[in-house]
C-alpha cells in the first residue's frame, strides 16, 4: 500500500502559502504553454535568418510538441518517485537552459536542438505543476478554484502566445521569443528552490524501465505520425507507419502494466470512471478546442488582412474569456455539480463554434471574430476546470503526478490529433483555392465540424461522468 505523499520540509522551516505555491505551479504552466504556439509568428523571421526550410520550420514547432508529448507520462512518474519539487525545478531548469540555447541559435540544427531539449523539459514540468496544486489543496472548493487558475493561466499562456510573439518579433527580433524565458524561467526557478516543500509517493520503488520505454516510445511515434499528416496526408507510408508502431507501442505498454509488480501506471487508474471519463472528454475537447486560435488567426490574416500583432490583439478578448470562464466554474460547481458544469462548458462552446461556422470574406470583428471568440473560449473555461478536477480526484497519493501527466497527455494528444484532422478538412473544403471566399468555405467546415463533435462530446459527458468530483 502506498502511504500518503510525504513532506520532506526541513524541522523549522515555515510552510509556505499555499496560494504562493499554487502561484509557482501556475507560472511554471504557463511558460510550458505559451511555447507550443509564441513561435508561429516568428517563424518567418527565423526561416529569413537561419535558413530554414519549409520542413525545418515545421520541425521548430513539431519538435517541442513531440518530445512534449512523448516524455509527459514518465515525467508525471518520476515526479511521483523521485519527488515533485526535484522534478519542477529539473524540468524548468532545462526548459529555461534550452530556450537560451534557441535563442543565441547560429544554424538551423541548434534551433531544433533546443526546441527538442525545451519539449523534454516541459514534459517533466508540467505534470509536476498539476501535481502541486492538488498536493497543496485538499479536495473541494479550494481545490477546485486552485486548478481553476492553473486551467487559466495554462489557456492564457496558449492564447497570449501570438500577441507576445507577434510584440517581440516586431520590436525586437525572433530570437526573443525563445529568450524572454530565460530571465522569467530564472525567477521562477530560484523561487521554487526557496519555498517549494519536497513532497514524492511514501512508498520508494524503482522506476518501471519496460513500460517508461514503451509508452514513451508510443507516445512520441505516434505524436510524430500525426504531424505529419500535414505535410503528407493521411495517407502516405512515412504517415500511416508511425501511426501503427505507436499504437502497436502503446498496446504493448499496456500489456506489459498487466503484468509488472510495480507498473508505470497501474491498469486499476484506467478503470476508475472519473479518471477514464474525464480524460476521454477532455483528450476530445482538446482536439476541437486547441484549433480555434490557429484558425481563427488564418482568417484574421489570410482573409480579413489583418497583421500578425492586429491578429493578437484582436484575440484578447477571447483571452479574457477563458480567463472568466475558467475562475466562473469554481462557483458553478458547488450548484451544478462538476460533471453539469462540465456539459454546460461544452454546450456554450458549442454555439460559438456554430455561430463561427457563419463567417464570410467581408464579416466584421464584433460579429466574425469577438463573440464567437468569446463564447468558445469561456466555454473551454468553464469545461476543462471540472474535468480536471474529476480527473484528478480518487487518485492515490502515489499516482498523483502521473494522473497529472495522463490530464497535460490527453489534452496535448488531443490538440495535436485534433489540429492534424481540421487542417485536413480544411484543404478538403478548400481544394488548393486562395481566395478568401475558398478559405472561409474552409475554415467554416472547420467550425461546423468542431462544434458537431462538442454536441456529441455533450451527451457522452452526461452520460459517462461521475456526478461529483470523486471516482466511482
């Protein structure tokens, strides 16, 4: 039997707040979000720079995403096993380290390099950064205002990413967006040095090699398959190959945790219904929701010609929407319940998704981008609060970081996943047009399609969720 998770804090030493923990957590959070989109607009300055190629552009942002993806179970374990506190500053230390090494990068292949290095490093701080906040917050309405701002601050890092971009490319240069975490990474870091309590599973026990291979090894194959369904369809050999291996890898994984005495992740965790729930739920939402910034910016420049840092700003509400929506759930989850407030999350989203579908080439920002913008994004607020903490409750003390890596894998999986499909029905729709009435018919299958899948997703949470933030 595990024992509960246990403190390590020196005899003497005041405890910290726990808010100003939270706040680590969430800082943390935040630079490993803001990276997986802060890139995009400068990736023409870097190309003109280092020479890259379309593939090399690519691979700035696949290859973060990848080892993100691929490293994330087993950076939630290791929390679990070798202590949360050591983790967080382990990952944020090579995060930070690799974005000085991308930013001062003289050719192509240092760049890759360090977005590769930055990618493994956020694998190994985001789950620690779940892991605090539900260590710190006893479960209940503390607890589900704590993650109610790691929600928030992680969906603002991903929708601040272009306007931070889009204000660094323009007034300094490209390298700056990879730079601008060094002196915040570093702030980070020497706090969390200073008051973070050391906390790990009570029960020491070997990490379990087969299956932190295995499932590593899936997760990236299958990470790498789906990006390159952009580039090469769904279709072609170098995408379907990858696509079958990291299945066939992860249901290795999967037996292989049937039989070990001390697995990665015990397969009793994946038949509790709220952790299976919730993670489904939110694996889908991720899929449909990630895609709104990345289309919703396209048909701002491509279409209504708007500039990068225009597209940014124009964003902001949307920004704040998600904010509120995300800190509102709190509040609505004593009333509704978690699992109600869950489908009320999805159903809002949903009308904005439908009421995106609407656009045209000549649509006004009030009507075409900011309340549709709105009501997605508070949407996606209200929901993925509730779900996370229905992901994360009836976990044992000693699975706390790798449920936290199983949330950030699912949500991740899903965006990549999803991103990869959209950008396919989009091309459909569009059939090699450029004109902006061929792009809008495109990105308006996108939100149809999206919002369709929200309205199933609905009816599933009604049905499978738990009626409360417990495992039953």
């Amino acid at each position: 039997m595990l024992r509960a998770a246990e403190d390590t804090r020196a005899p003497g030493r005041t405890a910290p707040s726990t808010w100003l923990l939270v706040a680590l957590a969430c800082a943390g959070q935040f630079l490993v979000v803001l990276d997986v989109s802060v890139v995009n607009v400068a990736l023409p300055s870097m190309r003109t720079d280092l020479g890259l190629g379309v593939a090399g552009l690519q691979w700035v942002v696949n290859a973060y995403t990848i080892a993100f993806a691929g490293f994330m179970l087993l950076g939630g374990r290791a929390g679990d096993l070798y202590g949360r506190k050591r983790m967080f500053l382990v990952g944020l230390a090579l995060f930070t380290l690799a974005s000085l090494g991308g930013g001062l990068a003289q050719d192509g292949w240092h760049l890759l390099l360090a977005r590769t290095v930055q990618g493994l490093g956020a694998a190994v701080l985001a789950p620690s950064t779940l892991t605090i906040v539900t260590s710190a917050v006893p479960e209940g309405p503390a607890r589900a205002r704590a993650i109610a701002t790691w929600m928030a601050v992680g969906a603002g890092g991903g929708a601040a990413g272009g306007l931070v971009g889009g204000l660094l490319v323009d007034t300094l240069s490209w390298r700056w967006v990879l730079l601008i975490n060094v002196p915040v990474g570093a702030v980070v870091l020497a706090g969390a040095a200073w008051r973070l309590v050391e906390s790990r599973a009570g029960e020491r026990r070997r990490l379990d090699l087969p299956g932190a291979v295995l499932v590593t090894a899936g997760l990236a194959t299958l990470a790498y398959g789906i990006v390159q369904t952009e580039a090469e369809g769904w279709t072609a050999a170098v995408t379907l190959v990858p696509l079958l291996a990291g299945l066939a890898l992860i249901g290795a994984f999967l037996a292989v945790e049937a039989r070990t005495r001390a697995p990665l992740m015990p397969p009793k965790l994946l038949r509790l219904r709220s952790v299976a729930s919730a993670n489904t739920a939110m694996f889908v939402c991720g899929a449909v929701m990630f895609c709104t910034w990345y289309f919703m910016t396209l048909y701002a420049q491509n279409v209504l010609g708007y500039t990068p840092l225009e597209a940014g700003l124009a964003g902001m509400p949307s920004s704040l929407a998600v904010l509120l929506g995300a800190q509102l759930a709190p509040r609505l989850m004593p009333v509704l319940g978690a699992r109600h407030s869950v489908v009320l999350g999805i159903l809002v989203a949903a009308a904005g998704f439908g009421w995106q579908s609407t656009m045209t080439a000549d649509g006004s920002y009030v009507t075409a981008i900011m309340i549709p913008g709105v009501l997605m994004m508070a949407g996606a607020g209200l929901s993925a609060t509730p779900l996370a903490a229905l992901a994360t409750a009836g976990a044992a003390p000693g699975d706390e970081g790798l449920v936290s890596g199983l949330v950030n894998t699912s949500r991740t999986m899903g965006g990549s996943l999803g991103l990869a499909a959209m950008s396919t029905i989009a091309a459909a729709r569009t059939a090699g047009g450029t004109s902006p009435e061929a792009l809008t018919a495109g990105y308006a299958l996108v939100f149809r399609t999206g919002g369709t899948v929200l309205l199933v997703t609905a009816v599933m949470a009604l049905a499978w969720l738990p009626r409360g933030a417990s495992a039953d």
